[in-house]
C-alpha cells in the first residue's frame, strides 16, 4: 500500500506481513522474500515501513535477515503476543521495521487493554509515531 502526503505530495510505501508461527525455515524464507520484494524500493531511498507479526524475536534469524535487507528495526518493549488472556511470556514478535528516511518521534508503544474485560485480539496493538526527512 502506497500512502501520500498531501502537504509535499511524498510517497510512503507500508507493507504489512505475517509469517508463519510453526515453521522457523518458513520464517526464514518470508524473510528471504520480503528483503527480495523491497529491495528496489530500499536502492531508490523510498520512504518504507514493513510492520506485522513475524512470530520472531529481536535478534533473531528472521529479523537479522530484514535489518540485513536495509531495515531498521525499532524497539518494541515486553511482549506483543499475550495469548488471548494477557499473559505476558515472550519478548515482542510484532515489529516495525522503517527505511528510507523514516524514523520515529518515540519508542513504539504496545497498547495493553482489554476494553470491556475482551481482549481484541491475541497479540497486542503496536503504534509508532513515524516521521521522515
């Protein structure tokens, strides 16, 4: 998905994904192919954000093979997959990953609530403020 800023017209490329929870080599080739797909997009400088659920870790295979690619992985802290009862096991596995002249104005914030006693999903939100150059 392609969003533009209608103050300057500039162009922001968002790719979303989800890999595979079970298999870590099919993780490893999501990886493979994302870093594939945006590598045109990260030689030409255009602003991206790739965000999602790679069911990895900070630090991991998966991850150093998109920070390999051109990414920048931001930090989110504490866990983002809560298991649908707010259980807080594992470091984060939804990321943000930028380029392309994008930072962000603070730490990604994951968003714990469980409105009305319901959890929404069994992975916590992750918001960043982006801003770009």
């Amino acid at each position: 998905m392609q969003l533009r800023d209608l103050r300057d017209d500039t162009l922001l490329r968002v790719l979303n994904v989800h890999f595979d929870y079970s298999s870590g080599e099919n993780r490893l080739r999501s990886a493979d192919l994302v870093a594939e797909r945006i590598a045109p997009w990260i030689a030409s400088g255009e602003r991206l954000a790739v965000v999602g659920d790679l069911n990895a870790i900070r630090g991991s295979r998966t991850a150093r093979k998109l920070q390999e690619a051109g990414l920048r992985l931001l930090p989110a802290k504490g866990a983002s997959y809560h298991l649908n009862h707010g259980l807080n096991l594992f470091p984060a596995i939804d990321h943000v990953l930028i380029a392309g002249g994008l930072d962000y104005a603070d730490r990604p914030v994951l968003v714990r609530q469980a409105p009305d006693g319901i959890w929404p999903s069994d992975h916590y939100p992750l918001v960043a403020d982006l801003t770009y150059r």
